[in-house]
C-alpha cells in the first residue's frame, strides 16, 4: 500500500485550516496515541493545536505520509507544524481537559 500524500493546505477554502493535518492525528490516535484535550483541535496565540498525551511516532507518520516540504517534522520538539497555516500537532502533553 502506498503512502497518503498530504497537501500544503486545506483542499477547500471552507475547511478548517488544519484540516490537512487531520489524517495524521487520525493515524496516531488509531495507534494508541490518546487526544490530551477533550477536542481534538483547539486555538492558542500561535494558531490551531492539537495536544496528543504520548510522544509522536515519527516512524509511523514517515511510513504512512508523504509530506509537502510546508509540512515540519522536528522530533526534538516532538511536533508536527504547517509552516502555510501554522496548525500544529504536539505530542508529550498532559492531559488538559477543555479548550
């Protein structure tokens, strides 16, 4: 089976701009990774977020993703960012309840 090729942005102006990144969040929480907020995405001053309780699985998003090069993965920070719409994905979060 071949890798998912991701684009560098939502595919519809009416989508949420982390739309895009939403099948590696998918990928990860069907792999036991656990969502440290109640939704999957929130706000902060930064752009939109999303918090995962465990460390990425970089392996496991480099097996299945083709990625733009819009597209950052920084294992040394343990997050996924779109350098287009400043969605990110952070990983090692303690649970946090609510947005």
């Amino acid at each position: 089976m071949g890798k998912i090729t991701l684009t560098e942005e939502p595919l519809e102006r009416s989508a949420p701009v982390y739309e895009h990144l939403q099948p590696i969040v998918d990928a990860l929480t069907r792999s036991g990774n656990k969502l440290a907020c109640r939704d999957r995405w929130g706000s902060s001053k930064e752009g939109f977020v999303c918090y995962l309780q465990q460390p990425i699985d970089f392996t496991l998003v480099r097996a299945m993703f083709s990625l733009p090069e819009s597209i950052v993965l920084s294992e040394q920070r343990d997050l996924i960012a779109c350098s287009k719409t400043w969605a990110t994905i952070y990983g090692s979060i303690a649970p946090r309840g609510e947005w």
